[in-house]
C-alpha cells in the first residue's frame, strides 16, 4: 500500500477526501436553506458533524485541510462556478431549478475540477457520483454524471484528450 505524503495509507487519505466532500455539499445546503456563512458552516462543521455520530448516524471522518480548501473555494468562485453549471446543464433547466443537494454537489463538483487540478477529473467525477448515491437512487446519480463529465472536458480536456492509462 502506496503512502500519501503525510504518510497516512492512500486508501485511508482516500476516505478522508470522500468524507470531506460529502460534508463540503452538506455544509452547502445548509448554508443555502439555512442562511449561514461560510466561516459559520466550516466552524459548525468541524465542531459538530465530520467524525461524529448524530442521531444514530456516523458521519464519516474528513481531510479537513481539503474540506476548508473546496467550501472556501466553492463560496470564492461562486460566480465561475454556478456560470459553469449553468452553460453545462441541458437548456431549460438553469441552476436555480435543480433541487438544492443537486446543486450544491455540481458546485463541489465543479469547483474541484476547475481549480484543484492534483486530482484526476475522472476521480472527481467517480466521487461525486459516490457522493449522490448517498443521497440519491434515481436519476439525479447520471445526472450528476453527465454535467460534471462534461464540465470535466470543458475545464480538463487535455486529460480526455489522451488515451487513458
């Protein structure tokens, strides 16, 4: 098993990482539906929900360097990103329509392959799929599949270009 540079396993950085996206879209909808900023919902976050159990429920552990890094960034480029989103989706349906977890993992989704190129868009993509299947059983899984695939070309298409390895 390979180690990561901070010398935890890759598999276990691996979890982390997921765990921090599932909080990071979580903390997006709260912060949506409920009004909070973003400092507000990192610092409840980090305090109350990543690693704990809430009512009968065991919240994954997170990379919380990462979890700070995408929900920061996600509010920062809030314009880039939901401007995306929007050109990528099918037209007819602009952002402001999609339902709000749908929203908020393109916004995570988006985000991370526009600006946190150390990870594979093909990750990305497999990661927030895993992400709305925690959430989802219908169509919003390929949904989700098919907007950040394409937001993936249109941002990373030098990594589509080349054959896969």
């Amino acid at each position: 098993m390979s180690r990561s540079e901070t010398g935890r396993p890759e598999s276990n950085r691996a979890e982390m990482r997921r765990g921090a996206r599932l909080s990071v879209v979580q903390a997006l909808y709260e912060m949506e539906i409920g009004g909070r900023g973003v400092v507000e919902a990192m610092a409840e976050f980090e305090a109350f929900w990543i690693g704990k159990q809430v009512e009968d429920i065991e919240l994954p552990k997170a990379e919380v360097a990462f979890f700070r890094d995408l929900l920061g960034g996600v509010v920062r480029e809030q314009r880039l990103v939901d401007r995306s989103v929007d050109e990528a989706l099918a037209s007819g349906w602009p952002l402001k329509r999609i339902e709000a977890v749908v929203r908020a993992i393109f916004r995570a989704g988006a985000y991370e392959l526009a600006f946190r190129k150390d990870v594979p868009a093909r990750a990305v993509i497999s990661e927030y799929v895993a992400v709305a299947r925690a959430f989802y059983e219908g169509e919003e899984i390929g949904m989700v599949n098919a907007v950040l695939d394409k937001l993936a070309r249109e941002f990373r298409s030098d990594e589509f270009d080349a054959p896969a390895a």
